[in-house]
C-alpha cells in the first residue's frame, strides 16, 4: 500500500500541533468572526463564504479528531451548541436547508461547516461542493454579524 495521507497523520489526529487547541476560544480568527460561543463549542460566521451565512462550528473541549472520541455528554453538548448555532443562522439568513459538513480532513480537530441552502442556489437536492469560498464584503459582515446579534437577543 501506498499511503497518500500525511506521513504524520495519526500523530495530528492525537493533537500534535494542533493550531485550533493552541488558539484558545478568541473572538476572532483567520477564517471567521464569533456570533455564538457556548459550553463546548465557538460558531465563526465565516470571512470568505460560498452563499450568505456559511459559519463553522469549532468544539471547544479537550483535543478529539473524531466525533466518536467524545463522551456521550460531550457529544450532546456539541450538538446542542451546533443546532442553536445553527437556529440563529436560520432565523438571520432564512435558508430552505442546512447543511452540517464534518470532515476533519485537513484539520484533525473537530469542527462543522454550516452551510445555509437557498430556493435559488446552484446544486438544489444535491451538496454545495466544493465550498468555493469567495471574500464577503467588510460591511456586508458586520449588517450579517449585527443581524446574529439580534436573533441571539
Ligand atoms: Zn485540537
């Protein structure tokens, strides 16, 4: 067998280097700016997006690379904070489907893109891939940031 994975796959996988555990819980990140913070997950609205809403959901507990290495409680926490994430997104942006993608696949950390569907997008009853992400406009961010502000009360 050829491996065509990282040569140090399973060492990422067990957290070293991981860069999303030594950012900490900031409110901003190279990827997104924060609209929801809960007991053990971060939800980042994201700066380069394919449609209007697309945010990532970061677990926030010890390192895991794999949704099967949390504990049942740690799992229902994370879910419980991905869906209130994604209550807010819905209430904001009015998608006519959410897309939850887990893959992990570069980053071994558990994380979860959010993709908001629409009525007019260009992949209806099929996924949204590749996530072509495009630069949304700063004032454009800070009205979608604002408007997640008020759905959050
Ligand atoms: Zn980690």
């Amino acid at each position: 067998m050829t491996q065509t994975w990282p040569a140090d796959w399973f060492e990422r996988k067990a957290g070293v280097g991981c860069h999303i555990c030594t950012q900490g819980r900031p409110a901003e990140t190279a990827g997104g700016v924060r609209f929801y913070s809960g007991e053990f997950a971060d939800a980042y609205l994201r700066k380069r997006a394919h449609l209007p809403g697309q945010s990532m959901v970061i677990w926030r507990g010890r390192h895991a690379s794999d949704l099967i290495d949390l504990s049942e409680e740690e799992a229902a926490g994370y879910m419980s904070d991905l869906r209130m994430s994604a209550r807010l997104l819905a209430a904001v942006f009015e998608p006519c489907q959410i897309n939850y993608l887990t893959f992990g696949n570069s980053v071994p950390h558990i994380h979860t893109y959010v993709v908001p569907r629409y009525l007019d997008d260009p992949n209806p009853g099929a996924p949204l891939l590749p996530l072509v992400e495009t630069e949304i406009d700063d004032t454009e961010l800070q009205q979608q940031l604002e408007a997640l502000e008020r759905a959050a009360g």
